[in-house]
C-alpha cells in the first residue's frame, strides 16, 4: 500500500474506502492488478470536484457503511465493513444494493466511481487491449482520407 493519503479525505473514509474499492473492483480473468491505492487516488481526485453538499455528507455515508453489518448485514454480524473478508463485503454491498432508496444509491455512487477509476487505469486498459489514442489517430486519419477523397 501507498503511503501517500488522498488529500481529501479523513482516514477514517479512507480505510472505508480501501474496503469498498477491495469489495466492489473487478477480480480474476486478467484483472488482478495491484492498483487499489491508484484506485483511491482516483476517486478522492474526483470526489474534491462534487458539490459541497455531497462532499460533506460523505463521510457519514462511509460510516454508515462501516458500522452496518451490525444492523444490516444478513445475518447480523458484530463487526465492520472493513474487517469483513473480501467476499463476505461484496455480499454485503450486494445487499445494499438490493434494498435501493438511500443505501442502494450510496453503493451505486461508489460503485460507479471505482468502475471509473479501474477500468481507466492504464494496465487495465492495456490488458484489455484498449489504446484510446491510437483509435482516435486511427479515426483523424481516416477522416483526413475521406475529407481528401471527396474534396
């Protein structure tokens, strides 16, 4: 792990965000690369740019999700989200977001972020055998072309 903190949030939301990322991010069929600190990076980078409203509210959220499986967890557990194994925390997230309102909204925020955050990051792309800039060369050139072909 990175000793480096994310610069916008408090250590509390940032171990409960190791667990959310570790619970919620893709594993196995190529995507076992050690980017989770890259991961949190990424999210705190885009979570200083939501409206302060969000943004304050946040760590509640958080720690809602932490301390959760002792009221939400089926069946109900004495623990927190953060000493939960991995697979028992994607279970719980799951439960989360199956019950909507409030609580299935948080987790589809977080969710959406970590998805953004991994899937853009250069060694997933690259094991997926996506080259953004290379496309987008491939498709300048290929205007250039039909532009000239019809001039």
């Amino acid at each position: 792990m990175s000793n480096r903190l994310p610069a916008g949030l408090d250590r509390g939301s940032i171990a409960i965000l190791r667990a959310v990322i570790a619970a919620i991010r893709p594993r196995g069929s190529g995507f076992d690369q050690p980017i989770d600190d890259e991961v949190l990076h990424a999210v705190d980078g885009f979570l200083r740019h939501v409206p302060a409203p969000l943004r304050l509210g946040l760590p509640f959220g958080l720690r809602l999700l932490e301390w959760g499986p002792i009221v939400f967890s089926r069946p109900r557990r004495a623990t927190r989200l953060s000493r939960l194994p991995r697979e028992e925390g994607e279970r719980y997230l799951e439960g989360w977001l199956e019950a909507g309102g409030l609580r299935g909204t948080l987790v589809l925020g977080l969710r959406t972020l970590v998805f953004m955050a991994f899937y853009q990051h250069p060694t997933v792309l690259e094991s997926l055998g996506v080259d953004w800039q290379g496309r987008a060369r491939e498709r300048i050139a290929r205007r250039t072309e039909l532009l000239r072909e019809g001039a």
